[in-house]
C-alpha cells in the first residue's frame, strides 16, 4: 500500500536555508534505518518503507527552491517528488509576474498544489481559475493536488472537466484545522472519513489526501481513513519531518 506524504513549505525558506533542513532530515532517515524502523528498496529506487507501507513523499517548495531541492534531491539519492505550490491560470504567454506550467518543464515538477486554501483566501482565486489550472497541468504533464474545504468541494468539481478526474488528486483541508489559522482546531475524525468518502464519490476512486495541523502524534489516525497526508507546519523541520514519517503504523486498508 502507497501513503503519499506531501511537505507543503509555503512561503518559508530561501535556497541558503534548505542545505541544514536536507541535512538534518538526511541524518534522522538513516537513523531510523540503522534502527530498522524505515527500510528502502534498493531495486525500486530508494522507496521508503515503513512496516506494510511504500511512502511517496513529495516536497512543494516556492519556485525559486526548486532547482537547489532537486540538486539535494539528486545528492541524497533520495526518492522524493517535487510539487509547485501553485500555477498560472494562464498558458506561456505575456503575463509578466506569472509561472506558467510550461515554465515549470525539465524541473522535474511532477506534480502541483492548486487551489490551496490561502490562494484562495489571500489571492482571491476563485474555482474557475483553480480548474483553468488544473487543465494547464495536466496538458504538461504535471499532476493536480487540487486542494478543497467542504464550501466549494462540489462547485469546484463541476468546473474540472470529468475526463480530467482521474489524473487529479484531492487534498481535503478544512479551514479551521490549517494550525495558521486563529483557533485552528483538529476535526472530528468521523467527519473528515465521511467528507473523504464523499470526495471519492465525487471524483471516483482517485487519492484523496487529508491536512490540517498533520503532526508526528496524529498522522497515523489520518492516515487510517485516507491515502496521505499534506503537512505544512511540521514540514519546516527537516529532523521533525523524519520523525513523523519514522511514526507511522501498519494500515489494514485505505
Ligand atoms: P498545516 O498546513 O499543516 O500547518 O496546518 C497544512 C496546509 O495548509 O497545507
């Protein structure tokens, strides 16, 4: 079974910061596998396991790290994918200040956060442009996180294209529960299933992630009722960010 874990590190870090966060993480990893609590499989590339788990983790960094990530990435030997946290709604083209998704090709950006929560509530992008985004990744090969809250789940969905689901991946993240936000607080876990079933019922069987204060001690109760987890906050610690991912438990299903 595959569990993706995604970093989202927003705004934070600058590329003289990243070398002591891909150190401290490098050396915590190899502690745990000296300690045999994380293994990799040499013949697929360096996957992370943990007990019955292959974890596909993913880093979304600001556009101007993604270079200096991937060249740590490459040092490391490390098997870890590389997220934007956003897009233009605009194709190549004379929009000064934009990143295209073409802008993107030979970055090895395989996938792309879209429509998080802060875009929408300090950008003012609504879900028309989140779907324009959505048909720009995909036409470069660049695979959506579309990210979504209960408000806008549905009208956001009838504006992608149903073609287009299945090459999308969702991450449910209720307002309340990003730890930014004043009073952020966790959800009840009977009601983030009840929104992830919802969510697959909508898009179909696609992976549907969860975040919102995903820390080292509740990431395992997220990870029993869904197929990843994206973590902003406890990201930004290369060592704490081991350890979350060393923390994870035998899942029965999905
Ligand atoms: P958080 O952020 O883990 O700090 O709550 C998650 C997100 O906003 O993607």
């Amino acid at each position: 079974m595959t569990k993706y874990i995604i970093a989202n590190w927003k705004a934070n870090k600058n590329v003289l910061s990243i070398q002591s966060w891909f150190a401290d993480f490098f050396a915590e990893i190899k502690q745990f596998q000296e300690k045999k609590l994380l293994e990799t499989e040499a013949d697929e590339a360096q996957i992370l396991k943990i007990k019955n788990l292959k974890l596909k983790i993913i880093i979304a960094p600001a556009y101007p790290l993604l270079m200096a990530v991937d060249q740590q990435i490459k040092n490391l030997k490390l098997n870890i994918s590389l997220a934007s946290q956003d897009l233009s709604p605009f194709p190549a083209g004379a929009y000064t200040g934009a990143v295209s998704a073409f802008n993107l090709q030979g970055l090895n950006v395989a996938y792309s956060l879209l429509g998080h929560s802060e875009r929408r509530r300090y950008f003012q992008e609504t879900d028309l442009e989140v779907a324009k985004k959505v048909e720009l990744a995909i036409e470069q090969q660049i695979s959506p996180i579309i990210c979504l809250d209960e408000e806008y789940l549905q009208s956001q969905a009838q504006l992608i294209d149903k073609k287009d689901y299945q090459q999308c991946l969702v991450a449910y993240e209720p307002l309340s529960a990003i730890s930014t936000m004043p009073g952020a607080k966790d959800p009840d876990i009977k009601q983030v299933a009840a929104v992830i079933e919802r969510i697959k019922s909508i898009f179909g069987s696609l992976t549907c992630i969860y975040g919102g204060s995903v820390d080292e001690f509740n990431i395992n109760e997220y990870l029993m009722i869904s197929d990843g987890v994206l973590v902003g906050g406890a990201s930004l610690d290369g060592k704490l960010f081991a350890r979350l991912i060393a923390r994870l438990e035998n899942f029965p299903s999905a």
